[in-house]
C-alpha cells in the first residue's frame, strides 16, 4: 500500500518551486537592469569629455540633476540654465550633431537621477565630444544607447518568469494533493475489504455452530 503523502511535503514542494522562481527572476531582473543601465561616457562640462561609440545605433544625451561623479556630488535643475547649451561633436567629421529634443525621458538608478536633453543616431562606430556652453557650475552629461526596445524585452521575460514559475507551483500542488487523495483512498478500500472477509468468516463460524 502506498504511504499518503503528507501536508508539509504537499506544501513545500510548491513553495520550494515558487521560491526558486522568485531567486531566479530576482538574479534575472538585477543583471537586465544593470545591462540596462550601461553607458557610453559620462563627464563633467566644462571642460567636457569624449566618448567612444564602438556600436552605431540611437543614443540619447542625459543630464544628471544628481549624481556623483569622481567622488563628487552634482546637483542640478532639470533643464540647463537659460542660454546654456550642450554641444555633441563628431571628432571624426568635426560636424555638430543635431540632438532631437522632443524624445523626454527620466530615469532613476539608486541615487543617480537624470533627464534627457534629447537623442541623435549615429551611423558608424566613432569619437563624439560633449560639451555645454553657458553654464556657470559644471554639470555631469552621459550619453548611453536607447533602450526602449531592451526594457520591454526585459519585462516580458520577467513576466514570463513569474507566469512560468506560479503556473508549475500550482500545478505541483495539485498533482501531490491528488496523489495524496488517492493514496488515502486507496487505503481506506483496502481497509474496508479486510475488514468485511472477516465478517464473512465470522457468519460461516456461527452457522457451523447452529448445525453442531
């Protein structure tokens, strides 16, 4: 006869599964958002700062209202100041790079803080220069590739982790619940024979008896 299985193993089962699940989408999620967070180059302006554009694709130039950057801490308002303006330069060419400003993003990296000055598409792998003209206290820029595309992907995975993972700890709960069931079933059946068989021979005794 099969042993039922008991509550505690019918529940940490499923617990165990959800908690793998829940591990697994917690080391999935910090590894996307850090990949997410990547730049290209950030510094301070002025004086300004080159960076290296190894892969071409759509990039967007940040403003960090606060960061620290080379053990210092920046703050700024969320625009440049009145007459200020950030200047992106191929090396390569020597041409300006004209920023599209009407793309407005905001993004939040543990106490770093930034908001989008606007985005440019560069063709080929190359050297920009960032600077800003008309500002009185330096600020930190960066320039980082667009990830509109990564962010969605990254949260359709999570979400199918999380689908995946609830979906088989459901799914083991009820097939140990059942298994369970059925065991204590099958034992009460079989307890139930044994027990009429006796009956049985106990009336033939008694008839024997009566005859006698």
């Amino acid at each position: 006869m099969q042993r039922p299985l008991s509550v505690i193993t019918c529940v940490l089962v499923p617990a165990a599964i959800l908690f793998s699940g829940i591990a697994f989408g917690v080391a999935y999620g910090y590894k996307a958002f850090r990949h997410l967070g990547r730049e290209d180059g950030r510094g301070s302006a002025p004086p300004g700062f080159g960076v290296e554009i190894l892969e071409p694709g759509r990039r967007t130039l940040w403003l960090h209202t606060y960061t620290v950057f080379d053990g210092r801490a920046y703050e700024s308002g969320e625009r440049l100041p009145q007459g200020a303006k950030a200047v992106v330069t191929d090396e390569a060419t020597g041409e300006t790079i004209v920023l599209n400003p009407y793309f407005s993003a905001r993004k939040s990296l543990g106490n770093d803080i930034a908001v989008s000055l606007g985005t440019f598409e560069v063709e080929n792998p190359t050297r920009l220069t960032v600077s800003v003209g008309g500002v009185r206290n330096p600020v930190v820029l960066s320039v980082a590739p667009v990830k509109l595309g990564e962010i969605f992907g990254a949260i359709i995975k999570l979400t199918g982790i999380g689908a995946i993972t609830l979906f088989l700890a459901a799914a083991a709960l009820i097939v140990m619940l059942k298994r369970r069931r059925d065991a204590i079933e099958a034992a009460k059946h079989e307890g139930g024979g044994t027990f009429g068989g006796g009956g049985s021979g106990a009336s033939a005794f008694r008839g024997d008896g009566d005859d006698f």
